[in-house]
C-alpha cells in the first residue's frame, strides 16, 4: 500500500503492516485542484507519460485515479505555496522508489487535507 498523507504532505509504503518506503516529501494537489481522498489502486505505470492538458513529460507515472497518480516533478517540491493539478509529485530519487514498488494493483490510500485547499 502506497499512502499519502495530504495534511503532512509526505507519502510512504507499507507492506503487511510494515513500512517499506519511509515518508518523504510531495507536493499534491493546490488550491481548486485538491488531490481526491479515498482508496485507489494503479491503474497503469509508464516510465515516462505525455500529459494532453498541460503539455509535459510526467516521469515515473503511475496513474490511480483518473488522470491522478504519482511523478516525478522537476520544480521546487518543498514550496508550499505551489501545489499539482492534483498529482503526487514526486523528487526524482522518490518517483524511482516508487515506481520500481508499485505495480498494477498495488493500493494507494489517500488521506487528509493539504492546508488551504
């Protein structure tokens, strides 16, 4: 299970009750474009995704939740005035980890509320 933390603003993963990944910094969704709480799981993976809407390279995608999932981002993670479109991003060390973890399946449990959204 993949779990994000929106209120902290952290994600880590845990199999059988223990952790696997430890909490790390993300970015989620800003304001008018809340990340979605509740259980998801992937729903597919690619190394590197085109996204249609905002014209970029989502690295190390791992979609869960319509156009929602996890990537990598190359902009400043830990500015908390600046949020996704509702993504998980992720910094690039991170977005490896979890990618090379997550599998089509693996449960994602999203939790909380990002300050100001």
């Amino acid at each position: 299970t993949i779990c994000v933390d929106l209120t902290h603003q952290t994600v880590w993963a845990m199999r059988s009750g223990k952790v696997v990944l430890k909490p790390t910094v993300t970015r989620t969704g800003m304001p008018g474009f809340a990340t979605p709480t509740g259980v998801y799981s992937v729903q597919n993976k690619a190394l590197k995704e085109w996204s249609n809407p905002y014209e970029v390279w989502l690295p190390y995608w791992q979609r869960f939740n319509g156009g929602i999932g996890f990537h990598e981002t190359t902009t400043y993670i830990h500015t908390k005035s600046i949020g996704s479109h509702g993504c998980v991003n992720l910094l690039p060390s991170d977005a490896r980890a979890f990618y090379n973890l997550g599998k089509v399946g693996t449960r994602v449990y999203v939790f909380g509320r990002r300050p100001g959204t």
